[in-house]
C-alpha cells in the first residue's frame, strides 16, 4: 500500500481506479520565450482554471535547456512542458510519448560576440569559440544549419561549446568564449554588463522559425482531454494578456527569475521574437527541422506534423 500511495503522487494522480489528476507537473525555462507560463503560474490562472477540473496542486520545475526537460518528461516527471520545438523532435524520436498542443513562440535568439572581436559576414566566426545549448535543441540546430549555409563548416571552422544560459553568460563576460548564441534575455543581459553585443538575431538566420512550444504528455491528452483543452485556454490567455501588458509581463518575469527588470524590458524591446499561440503557424517550421536534425545526425528519420502535432485542443479552445 505504501508503494502505491508513493506511486500516486510520484505520478501526479490519485485513486488508481479513476486516475483522476490532482496534481499537475509543468516544465519550463528561465527565458522570456515562456513568459506565458509565468504570468498564468503567479496569476494563480493555473490553479484557478483548472480547479473545476479535479487539480488541487500545479507545480513547476525549472530547467536550463529543453534537452534534460524532455529526459524528465520521458521519465514520466512532467505532464506538460514549455521548451524549444527541437528538442521534443529529439524526444519523440527517441519514444517520448507526447504531442505539441500550442504555439508558444517564434526567433528570440541572438548570436553574440565579445565587444572586441569584428564582425561583418559569416566568414568572421572561422576559428572562433561559441558557446550555445546542447545538441539537439533549437540554438544547437539553428546556429549549425546557418553557418553551413553560409559556407562555415560547424564541426571543423567554429568551435561549438554546449552550455546553458547562466554558464554562456559567465563565459563570455570572462573572455573563454568570443561569442553565445542564446535565446533572450541571455543577450540582453549581456549587453547590459557591456561584455559583448548583438551581431545577428535568429529570425536572419532562419526566417520566422519556430521556437518554443506547448507539449502535454500522451497519457494526459487520451485520459483527461478536458484538463489539455484547459491549459491550452490559459495559455492563450497568459500569452495575450502578456502581449497587451508588456511592462507587467517583465514584473512579473523579473519576480520569478530574480533578473533586473529593467534588462527584462530591454529584451521585450530589442529580440525579434514573436509570442504566439496557434500551432498551425508553427507547423511548417517544425517539421523542417526534423531534416535539419536527420541532417546533422541527430535522429533516424524526419518525422511528420502527424507525429509531432495534436491541433484539436487549440481547435477547441478557440471555439469555446
């Protein structure tokens, strides 16, 4: 009896008849790609919606990048996560039971160099250190399939380093790196200490590229459909209140990361990302990175919108 009740909350249900959800895990990243998770968890909307539905309990967990986020989620540790779309590609191919629901954002991302290091074409990173995340996530993707399109070859020109924002950030004011390519507020808060500057935004390299996205795990969306057309619901409300409270947004992020506010509001200002919602806009993007990854070795075989997608929660959250 023991191990089942400690399997119940492990799993976040009780009563292993019903199944019924109580307590819902969430992943997410200190970014402002998901500032949407933020509002709606301080907001107490995540809480407040999904009561009617039988959850008592939400609960988030924070990661540095999407790579661990989808080896917990692939342990059965969250039941919904916000991360990069390139890394759920790598999950899903590796057996991750789980279907993109949202929209989250497009671009945000920016390559940044050391203030004394030139920059003018491509050709200028020949021999350089950059640091970015592990391999398999969309920075990783984006910034590889850039430079071989620009005639850099990314394992034999560029010395390609994994690390997660806080690690990058500390390199490359301390000179061990020439330059990261992080998602914001990463540069934003670079370029605020004055260690380096902006040379070129995502959405150059990749032109309205997917990035973040709103996953919920197998077993959520066929037992509970309600409890995902709900999240979805608030998802698109956080991210719509965000949009039309910009200054609010940034309290709110700042308060729950402990990053300077006034850097926060810096990176809404300065990044070329869009925060978004439908799924379908997204679709196109993130199927084309599953060749970018085949490409580079890092899953088997592309997979299609079917693997990868469920748009009927987004469907019917917009018609209710």
């Amino acid at each position: 009896m023991a191990l089942v009740a400690a399997f119940a909350f492990v799993s976040g249900c009780t009563g292993t008849d019903t199944g019924d959800v109580t307590h819902l895990r969430i992943g997410y990243q200190p970014s402002t790609h998901q500032t949407a998770h933020m509002t709606a968890m301080e907001k107490g909307w995540w809480q407040t919606d999904l009561a009617p539905l039988g959850v008592t309990q939400v609960t988030d967990y924070n990661f540095p990048t999407g790579a661990p986020e989808m080896q917990s989620m692939l342990a059965g540790d969250l039941d919904v996560a916000y991360v990069g779309s390139a890394p759920v590609i790598a999950a899903v191919s590796s057996g991750l039971d789980a279907k993109i629901v949202a929209a989250v954002q497009t671009q945000g991302s920016d390559l940044v160099l050391r203030n004394e290091i030139p920059y003018s074409t491509p050709a200028d990173l020949v021999g350089k250190k950059i640091a970015t995340f592990p391999p398999g996530t969309i920075q990783d993707t984006v910034l590889r399939t850039w430079l071989e399109e620009n005639g850099v070859d990314p394992a034999k020109d560029v010395t390609i380093v994994a690390m997660d924002p806080g690690a990058a950030t500390t390199a490359i004011s301390a000179g061990q790196v020439d330059g990261v390519f992080l998602p914001h507020p990463s540069p934003a808060v670079i370029e605020a200490e004055g260690t380096g500057r902006t040379v070129v935004q995502s959405g150059e390299m990749i032109k309205d590229h997917s990035c973040c996205v709103l996953v919920a795990s197998g077993s959520l969306i066929r037992e509970h459909p309600e409890i995902v057309e709900q999240i979805v619901k608030t998802h698109i409300n956080a991210t719509e209140y965000n949009r039309e409270h910009l200054d609010e947004a940034a309290s709110i992020y700042s308060r729950k990361t402990g990053q300077d506010v006034e850097t926060v509001k810096a990176s809404f200002r300065d990044w070329d990302g869009t925060w978004t919602t439908d799924p379908r806009v997204i679709a196109p993007s993130v199927v084309e990175y599953t060749n970018l990854q085949y490409d580079l070795g890092y899953i088997d075989r592309p997979l299609t919108e079917d693997d990868l997608f469920d748009f009927s929660f987004y469907e019917k959250a917009r018609e209710s």
